[in-house]
C-alpha cells in the first residue's frame, strides 16, 4: 500500500497494519499451497488467488474514487476496508488450510 498523499493525517499504524496483514495473507496462501498434493489442487488455488487480487485491486480502486472526498473520515474508511479485506482474505485461506490439516 503506497502512502496517500490525499489523506497526510492517517497515522502511519494504518499502513503498518496494512502490511502485517499482507504479509500474513502471503504467508497463508504459500502455506496452503504447499499443502496441496495435487497439481490441479494447486492449480486451482493459483487462479482463484490470482482472481482475488484482481478483485482486492478493483475493490481498492473503488475505493480510492468513493472516498475521494476532503476530510479524514474519509479516508480513515478507506484504509480500515483495505486492511479488513486483506485481514479477511488471509483468515480464508488459514482456515483453509486447517480444514486440510484434520482430514
């Protein structure tokens, strides 16, 4: 997540959060991948992830021309919907992989 220009009062615990549950989405996604056995599995996995990021762009996008609008409640809304959705993406795909792991 760059740093919005548009938004010079959003304290900077807002992008670290960003980051940590970014990473943590990774993390999650890798650790599923190498929980997979099968090719397609992994395949599958691999385009419906490539589809979600596609997804959290458009959606970021939206947001970016939603909340174009002078005030920090605004953009306080914009980044906590950016790290919610990433947060929740990341919980997906743990419990994904829990599922996997008690079969």
């Amino acid at each position: 997540m760059v740093k919005d220009s548009a938004c010079p009062n959003v304290s900077d615990c807002a992008f670290r959060a960003y980051a940590a549950w970014e990473k943590q989405m990774k993390d999650e996604y890798d650790r599923l991948l190498r929980e997979l056995k099968k090719e397609d599995d992994k395949l599958a996995l691999k385009q419906a992830q490539e589809a979600w990021l596609a997804y959290r762009d458009a959606t970021f996008t939206s947001y970016d021309f939603m909340f174009d609008i002078p005030g920090n409640k605004w953009c306080l809304q914009r980044h906590e919907d950016r790290i919610g959705l990433v947060r929740d993406r990341a919980l997906q795909l743990r419990s994904y992989y829990e599922l996997l792991r008690k079969k």
